[in-house]
C-alpha cells in the first residue's frame, strides 16, 4: 500500500503522542520531511480534471479563491526533560509548554560585549576604545557572535586578557563609534526583562521552524516596554519574536504566605491592566552558541518598581538626560495583582521550583542571587545571565512564574483587521464574478408550509453568474522564505541536558 507523505507525518506525530519506538529512523530535526505543504502531497490535479481551472495542474500550490498556500511547520525544544511545541500554520506562531515556568529578573546595561577573534592579536590593556585606530582595530578583531568559533569563541570574566596581555573582549556602551549611529536616538534601557531558557544550544529539533518565523515581516518587531529593556539592540538579541499570551495564560507573583516565612510561598496572576508586559521568544548566543530563550518586560502603571540605569560609565553619560532617570535599585518590586492590590515579587535561593534535586548534575547549583555573567556557574562566583547586565540587579529566581501558552501573527497582521483574508485577496480586484448553475432556489416543499399557503421569503431565482464587489482590495497572505544553508552544528540535546552549560577548562 502507498502511504502519502501527509499520511506519514502523521504517523510520526501519532508515534511522538504515543511515546512509541517508530521514531527511530524518523528525521526529527525536520517533521515535514523538508517538505512544509506536505498537506497536498496526496493531491496531483490531473489535465482532464475540471478543477484545474481553479487550481492548475499537478499539486496544487492555492486554494479555490486563489490564496497561495502557506507553509506549515511542527518543532520542539527542551531543556530538563520539559518540552515546548512550536508550530506555524497560516502564518500563526505558536508555543505550548508547561504552566507557572520560573524566570530570572536581568538588566541590561546599554552595552555590548565583544569577544577576540581567533588568530586576532587584539588591544592592549590600556588603548583607548574611542581612538580611531582602535575603532578600526575593534571592527576586524572582535565580534558579539564568532559563528565559526563555536563554544570556544566565548571567554571567562577571568579571561580577559590573552597570554600576551592583549584583550580577548571588551564592552562598549551603544553610543560606541563602532556601531555607526544605530542607536542615536535609541530611548534608555531603563527596564529589567525576566528569562529562562527554553531550548538547548542550537535548538536542532525547533530550527526549521524557528528559522521560518524569524524570518517573517512579523518578527523583530519590538514594543516600547522592549524596546526599554535594550530587546532591540541586535548585537545581544539576534532575533526577536514577540508573542501574546493565550486568554487564560499570566504571569504569577510569589508573594508568600502572609505571617508566614519566606519557605511559605504563594503565587498570585498579575493584573496587565495595571502592571504593563510584553512577552519575546529570543535568540540569544550563550557561551557564543544559540539559544531559545522566553522574556518578559513589566512596567507598573503606578510606580517606577522596574526601572533603573546605573550612574556610572560611559552608557550613562551618553545619555542625554540622565538625571530624569531611576538610578536606584528596587530589590523586590511590586506587581499589581488581579483582583486588587499590589504584591511585592519575593525570590528564592533555590535554583527553580521544577527542579528539586540540582545536585545530580555533579555540582549542583542555587539562585546565583546577583546579576552578570553565567561565567563558571555553578561556581558560587557565576551570575544569572551575561556580561552585558547589571550585577546589583538581582535575579529574585522564580519570585516571577509565566504559563508558556503563547502565540504571534507572523506576518504582523492581527485577524481583527477587517480586510484581512477577504476573499477576493486571491485574484487582487474589487469585484469577483462567481459562476454557479442557475435556477430558482429555495423553494418550500414540505406539506406543512405548502398546505397552509407559506412561502419562503429567501427563496430566489438565482442566474447563472453573479458579481459581488468587495471594500477593499487587501494582499493575500504571504510569506518570507527562510535563509537556505543554516547548518545544525554542535551537540544534539539529549534527554541529561541542563538549562545552561557547565563548562570548566
């Protein structure tokens, strides 16, 4: 019996719901097997076939009304045995995970870390960043992703200096000459953002689809609360997707257990009409390799909890009213709940609460309770994060739990434009003529009506064509084709991975 490549791939599905052993020889990076309108491989119009006035020969590529079809795309991550479900279908993203998932508090402090290339001699200790031959030297030297270098292209906090005393990184605020007035007009990063990772480095299983979706007119497209939490500077966040949550996901507070210790702990759902949020599914280079990672950006609507810049270094003076700014810390912020109220987001010492036993990793590992970078975690000197944060913003571990139920309209459209997928998107003009067989419709037959002389008043006399002309003339649906050749390198996540590296050297 001939099994179609739909039919196939949802067996693969069946089998991965099933937990079976089918899946062995299956090519799990890509589920659609290289093919995204795996959906008509069945179908093949042929020439004698009337349809093909509306859908051509062979495999048809729109559908009746002629709207191209759009590519679909099934992915999956994981990081401690916990999977995430990525799909897109008509250019809808979405992720599905587990509820109440912990995030870290960072902030970002307006610069970029950039790392020696390999080969490159480098700057000396005491150069001027700002001299001109410096910025030139910075240029063809260093860089935030060294893509060939893999893990090793990442350096240690104490490594910065090279054998021979030159810098193996360096950090520039984004005022820096080096990144050519990008971000001039760039409003301050003023707002801490909260993470965790979703996926292991190079996320093999989620890359097609994830490829796809950052290649969309909807991506990279950051709110004014992202674009506060330094989301939009691309040399630390190469790819952004902002999503929505779904009608019955939030983000919940641990605010404890009243008269209780801080043991005691209880989480209660924000109010986002109180306490602002944006939601971001981020790519980001950990230990200069690629990762998934969730954010949340929060600003209150009455206080200024989550927003501070350090007054010190060069991002500061960059800025061109520094002193309007917040430039102290609030340790433990508040949230405003549902419901009423205000609840002050009260972290732990442990790692997270959906990992009870961190110590089976060899090392263990707790809430590294202070900012900056990862570095030789579970060292008690590692951070929470990267060099780019903050230290004395502190991570408050899973004081801030979010429900991974999220979605995004890929091509930057919501449904609730009126024009969008209007019929007549297809053949582009206002008016679209429909052919059909003629007649007289709709007239009432059953006994009941007839004998007592009732008529239906829809009935009609229906002609053989009949023109309808539409409001508007909206675009089709479409979509951007993903950059071919991104190769899947480095480790492939097994079932032992952790949320982040443990790297000694």
């Amino acid at each position: 019996m001939k099994v179609s490549l739909a039919q196939s791939t949802f067996a693969v599905m069946t089998s991965l719901a099933l937990g079976g052993n089918a899946l062995a020889n299956q090519n799990l990076t890509d589920l659609t097997n290289n093919d995204p309108f795996f959906y008509t491989s069945d179908q093949n119009i042929a020439a004698d076939n009337n349809l093909k006035v509306l859908l051509g020969v062979g495999r048809p590529n729109r559908t009746h009304s002629q709207i191209p079809h759009l590519p679909v795309y099934m992915g999956y991550m994981n990081t401690n045995s916990t999977y995430r479900f990525v799909n897109i279908m008509e250019q809808v993203f979405t992720m599905v995970g587990e509820g109440k998932h912990g995030l870290w508090r960072v902030h970002e402090s307006g610069n970029v870390r950039l790392y020696r290339r390999r080969g490159a001699e480098g700057l000396l200790a005491d150069s001027d960043l700002y001299a001109e031959d410096s910025v030139r030297q910075i240029g063809n030297q260093y860089g935030y992703y060294l893509e060939d270098e893999s893990w090793s292209g990442y350096k240690y906090p104490d490594q910065k200096l090279s054998e021979s005393g030159h810098l193996n990184y360096i950090d520039l605020p984004i005022s820096h000459p080096i990144f050519n007035g990008k971000y001039v007009n760039h409003e301050p990063i003023d707002l801490s953002n909260w993470y965790c990772t979703m996926s292991a480095n190079d996320y093999p299983y989620a890359k097609k689809a994830m490829d796809f979706a950052f290649s969309q007119d909807g991506a990279n497209q950051i709110g004014p609360l992202g674009k506060r939490a330094g989301l939009d500077v691309t040399e630390n966040y190469l790819n952004v997707l902002r999503l929505d949550h779904f009608p019955d996901a939030n983000t919940w507070i641990n605010t404890g257990q009243e008269g209780k210790d801080a043991s005691h702990v209880e989480w209660k759902a924000i109010d986002p009409s109180k306490t602002k949020v944006e939601y971001y599914l981020v790519e980001r280079t950990f230990f200069n390799k690629p990762y998934l990672f969730v954010t949340a950006v929060y600003d209150n609507v009455n206080n200024d909890d989550h927003q501070y810049v350090r007054p010190d270094g060069d991002y500061y003076a960059s800025l061109s009213d520094p002193s309007t700014l917040k430039n102290k810390v609030t340790m433990t912020p508040r949230f405003n709940l549902l419901g009423g109220g205000e609840g002050q987001a009260i972290g732990l010492p442990i790692y997270g609460v959906h990992h009870p036993n961190r110590a089976v990793f060899g090392a263990g590992g707790a809430c590294p309770l202070k900012g900056g970078d990862w570095g030789r975690y579970p060292d008690t000197s590692g951070g929470a994060g990267w060099p780019t944060q903050y230290e004395e913003v502190t991570p408050l571990c899973d004081a801030v739990l979010v429900d991974i139920k999220f979605f995004t309209n890929l091509d930057g459209r919501p449904w609730t434009d009126d024009s969008k997928y209007l019929a007549n998107a297809g053949f582009g003009t206002e008016t679209v003529t429909y052919k059909m067989q003629p007649g007289e419709y709709g007239v009432f037959t059953d006994p009941y009506n007839t004998s007592r002389g009732i008529k239906n008043p829809d009935s009609q006399q229906v002609p053989e064509q009949l023109t309808l002309t539409y409001s508007a003339v909206p675009e089709p649906v479409g979509y951007n084709e993903p950059p071919k050749g991104n190769a899947m390198l480095g480790m492939i996540p097994s079932e032992q991975s952790t949320c982040r590296p443990v790297i000694t050297q």
